[in-house]
C-alpha cells in the first residue's frame, strides 16, 4: 500500500477547508481558521509519521500564500499551489456541475492524487517583500494619475470649489512622497540580495528599462520558480498566443491569453515601447513583423513576448542583453531570425 495520502484545501480571507484522503479513505472535511494557529493545525491534521501528505491548493494571492510557505517548510508534507484557471478546467473534466467549497476542495484532492504533483517552493521573504512594494508603488502611480486627471477636470472650470482643488493637490502629493519613500526602500532591498542585484543590473541592459522598470520587472519575476520554460514564463505574463478554430465556420482572430500577471504585461508594454526605438535589433525585428501584414500592436506584443524570453534567457546565463541575439542582422538588410 502507498505511504501517500493526498489532500485538496479550500482557501478563503477567514476559513480553510481540508480533505483528506488516507489509506484509500476519504476522511470527513475539517475546518481551520486562516491564521497561523489554523495553519499549524492543519500541519498536524496532514503529518503521520513514515507518510507523506500531498497537499493542492488554488492561488488565491494572498489569502493562501502563509499556508502554502508553512506547509513546504514542515517534513513529510508536500504542497502544490495550482493556477484556478488549471483547476476550473479539472473541475469541469470531473462533470462535476455544482459548485460549493466542499465540492472545491474534493476536486482538489483529485487533482492531487491524478495529476502530476509539482511541489511548491518559495521564494525569498525578500524576493515577497519587493513584490509587494512595487505592486503598492503600481498601485499608487495608477490612484495617482486618476488625481491629476480629476484636478485637471475640476481646474478647468471656475465653478469649481477651491476646497476640491487643494484636496485633490493634497492627495497627489501625499501620493507621490509615498511613491518616492517606497521606490527608495525597493532599492534598499535589492541592495542587500546578491541574486536579485545582480539580476536588476541585468534588467537594465535590456533596452527600454531602466532604473523604475526595471523595479517593476524585478518585482514581478523575484518569485517566479526557475524551473519554468520561456514558454511557460510568457504563459505565466499572459502573453501566450491562443487560437479559436473549428472547422469551416469558427475562425475567431489569433490574440494573447490575457490570463496571466497584468503587471508583469504592464511593465513589459512600456519597456517594448521605448525598446522599438532605441534599439536598432529590436526596431528591425518589430518592423519586420509589420511588413508581414502583422499590425503595430500585435507587433509590439510580440517584441513584449520576445523581449521576456530574453530576460529569462539572462537570468540563466548570467549575461547582459544582446541585441544581436534577440535579432540579427546581416548585410544589405538581410535579417536572419527565429520565427515568431
């Protein structure tokens, strides 16, 4: 007999769900708290000794993220942390129609025991700390153009109380300090990390980013497993292609998933941006996608595409970016690339 149990768990802001099957025996569902109490019971719940526990739990951001570190770090429990997307997907496989947590959590634990089991392991407490800083400095920068779009409304007509003028004035202000003072302290932490330093040095070589997207970048990639592919790095940002066609009578436009990290796509956008003007490589590659019928966004998405395959790549190799391997270029024009 197998000395694995397995286990799906239900998270949610307040309560944690767990199923648990041992010994070929689904037990009843138990219910814990969601707090650091709740997540040592859990681990007691899951831990024999001589067995290994097999746990899966949807990303659900931050609401199960403490749960996910303490399980990993206890011996004899394993955790994999699925996309809901992957989940829905099993879900809907299993024809299983309805949908409450204890439904959720079973699927869960059948998605453990049928699926191949991928256990999750953390990133740094520093690489979770300047992801939540730069998401807060993205967070603000958004609040604070939605401000000044909303001063320059109410500023263009007298019937405007001052009192709304030097409150929205106040607000942009308070926002931009904070911006400032959490920018500073992303760089602090940096500083003190010799992998994520040296992989800011290397975001900055890329054409496009420098020193705040580079922040946002690093942000987004510091607790990105290293074991994933390019094509599951792009896979992960969203911009993975996707095609809707059967037949004679469905032929819906190619396009990118979308579901994948916003900020990740957010960051990549402005740095594609400037990199097709900057950079002689990446101008050709997305000039050559255009006089092949491509249009200019689709082009730019695919140099956003290309561009994260490349930083990916230098992370690995520990090199700097090269346009010449992102697009060569050969004499009389001649361009010699991959395809796209």
């Amino acid at each position: 007999m197998s000395n694995i149990d397995y286990a799906g768990i239900e998270v949610s802001k307040d309560k944690l769900l767990v199923v648990l099957k041992r010994n070929g025996r689904v037990l009843k569902g138990k219910e814990f708290s969601n707090t650091k109490k709740g997540h040592k019971a859990i681990c007691r719940h899951l831990f024999r000794d001589g067995r290994v526990a097999r746990a899966v739990m949807e990303a659900t951001g931050v609401y199960g993220l403490d749960l996910a570190i303490a399980l990993s770090k206890k011996d004899g429990i394993e955790v994999m942390v699925v996309n809901p997307q992957v989940s829905r997907d099993f879900h809907r496989a299993m024809f299983v129609r309805s949908k409450n947590d204890k439904l959720d959590c079973g699927v869960l634990l059948e998605f453990a025991e049928r699926m191949e089991f991928r256990p999750f392991i953390p990133p740094s407490e520093t690489a979770y700390a300047l992801r939540s800083m730069t998401r807060e400095i993205d967070a603000l920068k958004r609040d604070c153009a939605r401000a000044k779009c909303r001063l320059h409304a109410v500023g263009s007509t007298a019937t405007s109380p001052k009192i709304v003028i030097r409150s929205l004035e106040k607000t942009i202000r308070e926002q931009t300090k904070a911006i400032e003072k959490l920018a500073r302290a992303a760089m602090a932490l940096i500083a003190v990390d010799m992998i994520l330093e040296r992989r800011f040095e290397l975001l900055q070589t890329v054409p496009g980013a420098a020193e705040v997207s580079a922040t946002m970048l690093i942000g987004e990639l510091a607790t990105v497993p290293d074991f994933l592919t390019a094509r599951q790095l792009a896979a992960y940002a969203g911009l993975d292609p996707v095609e809707h066609k059967s037949g004679t009578s469905v032929n819906a436009r190619k396009g990118i998933s979308r579901r994948g990290n916003k900020r990740l796509r957010r960051a990549l956008f402005m740095v594609a941006l400037t990199a097709v003007r900057v950079d002689e490589h990446v101008k050709a590659f997305h000039e050559k996608l255009i006089a092949r019928g491509k249009k200019p966004i689709q082009a730019l998405v695919a140099v956003m595409r290309k561009l994260l395959h490349s930083i990916w790549g230098m992370f690995r190799s520990d090199t700097p970016f090269d346009g010449a391997r992102f697009y060569r270029l050969e004499l009389n024009n001649e361009i010699i690339t991959d395809k796209v």
